[in-house]
C-alpha cells in the first residue's frame, strides 16, 4: 500500500527520498510528497497528487535542502488523491511534519475533539488528525530535549488512537533527529556509515544499505546519522535483530525488459528452482523442509491442514488443496485469509494451519496467523520476504527464495507457491503412502519444470499473436478443471488486474450452471486443458462453447494435436504430472494477459486502484 522512507546523515536528503520512493511505486499509489529540514530551523514540504514524476517536477520548480528527510506515496482511504490529502501532514504549528500508513479508526471522534479546541485541518485524511494529535502532545511536554519531547509526545498520541500505523515523524526543534513506530504497518530501520533510514519497504533503501532491522509491532525507534535506539511505544526494552539484505539493488531493478512484470514472467525457471533447490532428496525420495521446525513424528500425527491466502497466494493454496488430498490424503482445506479471521472455524488439536504471503505483511493473512495462535495452533508461514512479520512471528516454514517481486501483478511467486506446496504435498505422502518409486518420479519431474517453464517462454511471439487477436474483446471466461481449476482463477485475477476487462474463472464443468448465458462471440473462453485425467471433459465443454459461437483459447500439452480441430487458437506446454501442471500451465496466461493488456495501453506495473502489499483492512 502506501510506502515510507526517512532519511538523516550528511547527504542531501532529496535525491535519496525520490530514489526511495521510485523504488515504492510497485506498491501502488495515487500522490506523494516529501518534507525536509532546510538547516535554518524550518521544514520545507513538497506535495502532489498522481505520479511521482509531478512530484520531481515541484522539487525542480521550488528546491529543497536539507540533510534530514520524510517522504510518502499515498494509496487514498480516508479523502481523494489530492494535493492537500498528500503526505506529509503539519500539525497546526507548522513546526511538525509526519508521514504515515495504516488507518487511524478512531480519528473522527479525534478530530471533532480537537476541532473543538480550535484545530483546523487541511485535509480529508485521518492521518493529519494523528499529525496534530502528537503536535498537541509536543506542546504540552516541558521536560527535556526537544528531541526526547518529541519521543514523549509520539508516545502519549500512540496510546490515544485504535486502527494501524507506521509512521515517520519528524520536528524543527529538533534537527537531524527522526522517530518511527509500527502497529500493524511495516516499517524497517536502515543501518548505514554516518547515516540511517526508515521505509516500510527494504526495497527502498537496498541501493544505500543492507543491514535492516525490521521492526515488531508497538516498536518506537529515534534516530540520528549517528545513532539509534528501540524501545516499545510503551517505554519498555526491545528485541531486535540486524539483518542482512537478501538481494541487491540490481536485482530490483528492470533491466532490459520493459516491464518489471515481463521480467518477473521469465525470471520463472530460476526462481522456481531456488524454491525447490537443497530440498529434494533423492535418498529417501522426499522433501527436505527444516524450517517448518517439526519432527517427522510431530508431521505424522497432522491429520488435519488448513490454508490461508489473499488474492493470487488464496490461489496457490487451492492448488495445494488438491496437491495435498492427493499425495498426502490429508483433509485439506482453503481459508480466504480475510474471512478466516472473522469465522469461527472448527479447528480440532491436530490441524496445522499455513499462512501463505509474498510479502509476508499481508495484513488480513496477518490477523489469520494470530488468530490460528491465539487458539493455540501451530502456524506456519510460507513468504518470499526475510524478516517480514509473518516470518518473524510465524512458528515455523519456508521462504519462496524468489528475489523482490516489484510488479503488483503476482507472477513468480504464485509458481514458487505452489512449487514450495508440492514439495511438502511429497513430504507429507512420503510419510504415508507414497512409493519411494513414486517419490522419485515427483522428484524427476520437478526438476524438470526450469527446462520447460524456458520451453514455453520460447513461445512469448506466438502468445503474444494471440492477446493482440483479441483486442476488442468484451470479457475472458477462463475454465479449468481440477488442479487447473486455480489455474483458470489466477488467470482470470491477471487479466482483470492490468487490462481492466471483465474476466471471471471457473470450474469448467460449471459452464452449464448459468456461466454459457454469457458465451458470445465477442467474449473468448480461455481453457486450461493439459493432456489429463478429465481431458475429455474438458473438449466437450469446449465444443458446448463452440456450438454457441464462443471463441477458444486453449492451453494444452504438446502432441495434443485433437485440440487444434476444436479451438481457435492453442497454446502448448510441455508435459509433466497432473498434479504439478498448473506450475506449466499458468504461464501462458501470464503473458497472455501481459500483451493484452499492453496492447490496450495500460501500465502493467502500477494497475490503477491496486496495491502489491496490502497492508490495510
């Protein structure tokens, strides 16, 4: 959602701040702006609705200096994409600025409070009523350093809101001297020479540093380009760690692609196996998974497993349903992360609960970790993010190893998904039924999937033919059958997300139950259709399309030659096992709804009104 960086040292804060903040495009916004201390006692700020660009052109028209900064890119809850809604926000002095993420539940009743004490706001934001808040606070504090009033004031407002926050505070009595805190909202401290940064993003700062030490909710963290010190917002000592960086700034960058989603696409082959790499053993035909912190005894008595995601990871995890049913024969099931928090769910003793997020801030996925804690469940997480909260407050699980995701459409990490929940899907057959000959077979063809993931980027041209076939489309239906069932849901989510064209999945044999009203010729259907157990199944709901004038796209194997006599167009992918094909299969919806939606004019890797990490209810 919205992104955060803070600086202070000895550099120019503004070049430092707008490179941070390109680094958080990805995140989704809709303004941003910036405020730094100008060295004369005051605080120059800088604001504007839309794309960061408009904001570079405002610092070029009217320069600020300074060594000591606050920045923000706003993804709009609380008032519209404006100017005056931008962050950073004064409180009524002037003299304080702050930045913030999260929503503040409780701030209209603050506002009407502080109104009637004779504050006046700018915006329709929540987070000015947080700025005067702690402004308020400020004023009222007598004892100390400007700097530890500050601390004291952030402190005491703290305590007087309910909702989420990461913030960035920052004061002119108080020169070179930043203070951040976290509740539900990510927030990291990076460590540098003679200098220190806050981002709710490490992607921000990896250009700069790579020592971070993320921060824990109720975290208080000052600063200094010399020093820092943590503490809780309450007062008391706080844990915390130094981390290493995982990956360069190069690494987040484009590089000669155009887009970072088309990179994301042909990054697969390697990032698929850097999820399965050191994991596979071939002497006992399994998986190798230490990080879930259980013994195998312990992974036996599982009789249970429930999944929660959002979005794209919600999807990941119904193909792990089917994965896990099938090798393993444990009764799985999927939770939507949101609904999870808010059901009662029956959950006996002996379920194992796993959370799944490439960011691992998800904050809905978030609440259904603790949630799944707080009734006493082993919970498990698999992210991409190190140091991210789920990882941190998780019990247990894996990292994708998948490099940073930038594009907001989810592409590699939903294959590393599923190639992390197929592994454990061999883990936990393995220790049930599952053949050291069968075993080896899911081991030999994961291995495999680099090789032919590659085989089908080869196919980017002809894909690419086909998106631009069908420009003046009204709509996609996308259908799948079994294991492909998530398939056909994650490529109706990509096609929707950055082409904004109705695009809805479904079970094909659902196609009868009311989904044919809507086959027309002007509203292709797109079949996820590998050579399988339900293949023909699926090539007579493809001829109930074709009887109806409905144009097909199908995804099949390679040598499925009787696809060409019923669809349109055919798009091939390499054979593999049933249960390991939508790692294949998703691909060439990928880049389908990626020419598509180029084609349309659209950008890919800031879809409007979308975020990548949703971080607010």
């Amino acid at each position: 959602m919205c992104g955060i960086i803070g600086y202070v040292g000895n550099q120019t804060a503004v070049p430092i701040l707008l490179d941070g903040l390109r680094r958080l495009e990805y995140r989704g916004y809709d303004s941003s702006g910036l405020a730094v201390m100008n060295g004369g006692g005051g605080i120059e700020l800088r604001k504007r609705s839309g794309r960061l660009a408009n904001l570079r052109q405002l610092v070029r028209d009217q320069p600020a200096a300074g060594t000591c900064g606050i920045s923000h890119t706003r993804w709009a809850t609380h008032g519209q994409p404006t100017d005056e809604n931008a962050h950073p926000h004064h409180d009524r002095s002037g003299r304080l600025v702050l930045v913030h993420n999260g929503v503040i539940e409780n701030y209209q009743s603050l506002r009407d409070r502080m109104a009637a004490e004779g504050h006046a706001f700018l915006s329709q934001t929540d987070t000015e009523i947080l700025a005067h808040l702690i402004g308020r606070q400020y004023d009222a504090e007598t004892d100390g350093t400007p700097e530890m009033r500050l601390v004291a004031a952030v402190r005491a407002a703290l305590k007087q809101v309910a909702g989420t926050y990461g913030i960035a505070v920052m004061h002119a009595d108080a020169p070179g001297f930043l203070v951040g805190a976290r509740l539900g909202s990510p927030l990291v401290l990076g460590l540098g020479k003679g200098e220190n940064f806050l981002a709710s993003d490490v992607g921000a700062i990896v250009s700069h540093t790579s020592d971070a030490i993320y921060l824990s909710d109720r975290d208080l963290v000052y600063l200094t380009g010399e020093d820092f010190k943590i503490e809780t917002v309450d007062g008391g000592s706080a844990d915390f760690e130094v981390s290493r960086v995982e990956f360069t700034a190069e690494q987040a960058e484009r590089g000669d692609f155009p887009h970072y989603m088309l990179k994301e696409i042909f990054e697969q082959p390697v990032t698929v196996e850097n999820a399965f790499r050191g994991r596979l053993s071939d002497d006992e035909a399994s998986a190798k998974l230490g990080g879930l912190n259980l013994t195998p005894r312990e992974l036996r008595e599982v009789d249970r497993i429930v999944l929660c995601g959002c979005g794209t990871a919600c999807h990941a995890a119904m193909v792990g349903e089917y994965l896990i049913e099938s090798l393993a024969r444990i009764p799985t099931e999927v939770e939507i992360a949101s609904e999870f928090r808010y059901r009662n769910v029956t959950l006996d003793k002996n379920t194992l609960i796993f959370v799944i997020s490439q960011s691992g801030e998800t904050i809905d996925t978030l609440a259904a970790m603790r949630e799944g804690q707080r009734k006493g469940h082993r919970v498990l997480g698999l992210v991409n993010a190190v140091g991210s909260t789920i990882a941190r407050e998780s019990d247990g699980g894996s990292y994708l190893h998948s490099g940073p995701e930038i594009g907001v459409a989810a592409t590699k990490s939903f294959t590393s998904q599923v190639t992390l929940l197929a592994l454990l899907a061999l883990l936990l057959g393995r220790m049930r039924h599952l053949s050291v000959a069968q075993g080896r077979e899911l081991l030999e063809e994961i291995r495999a999937l680099p090789e032919k993931i590659a085989r089908i980027l080869a196919r980017n041209d002809r894909i690419r033919e086909i998106a631009l076939k069908y420009l003046d489309a009204e709509g996609m239906l996308f259908l799948g059958r079994q294991f492909n069932y998530p398939t056909a849901l994650e490529g109706a989510l990509k096609m929707k997300e950055i082409s904004y064209i109705f695009a809805s999945g479904h079970a094909s044999a659902e196609l009868k139950h009311g989904i044919i009203a809507l086959v027309s010729e002007k509203l292709p259907s797109v079949f996820v259709a590998p050579k399988d157990s339900v293949f023909d199944k699926n090539i007579s709901t493809i001829e109930e399309v074709k009887a109806r004038k409905g144009p097909v796209i199908a995804v099949t194997t390679e040598g499925c030659d009787e696809m060409e006599r019923v669809a349109d167009d055919v798009i091939y992918v390499p054979p593999t096992l049933e249960c390991l094909s939508p790692i294949l299969s998703v691909i060439p919806l990928q880049l389908l709804s990626y020419h598509f939606a180029v084609a349309r004019g659209c950008d890919v890797d800031k879809p409007r009104n979308l975020a990548k990490s949703v971080t607010v209810e």
